[in-house]
C-alpha cells in the first residue's frame, strides 16, 4: 500500500488505524447529508473516494497488525 506504513512502528499503526477509522465515520456522515447540503458531483466523488482509500488502509494495517 502506502510505503510510510512499512516504517511505522506497531503501536503508531494502532493509532493510524482509530484515526482512520474515525475519519471514515465522519466522512460517511457528510456523506448521508449530501442531499441537504447540496454538495456538487466532484464534491460527492472525492467523499466517496476518500472512503474506499481510507477503508482500503485499515484493511492494510489491520492486516499488518496481525503478524
């Protein structure tokens, strides 16, 4: 994935991976809000985007972490 993870200690993927995963949890909620705020397509996209990188990355360093 993203060579930076290969140099980052067990304890700062932890950190990486709640911090992640609370940014998830943000952008999934702009996201169910779209329609009130009337965000522009490219808008929507780059949440979207965002999302599936981001979930993408807790999947690496999860499994990471397991080894």
């Amino acid at each position: 994935m993203r060579k930076i993870y290969a140099y980052m200690t067990q304890d700062q993927k932890e950190h990486a991976v709640s911090l992640l995963k609370e940014d998830i949890k943000e952008l999934q909620q702009e996201q169910s809000q779209q329609e009130q705020k009337g965000y522009p397509r490219v808008v929507r996209d780059a949440i979207e985007e965002t999302i599936q990188r981001y979930t993408k990355d807790v999947e690496y360093l999860t499994n990471e972490l397991k080894k």
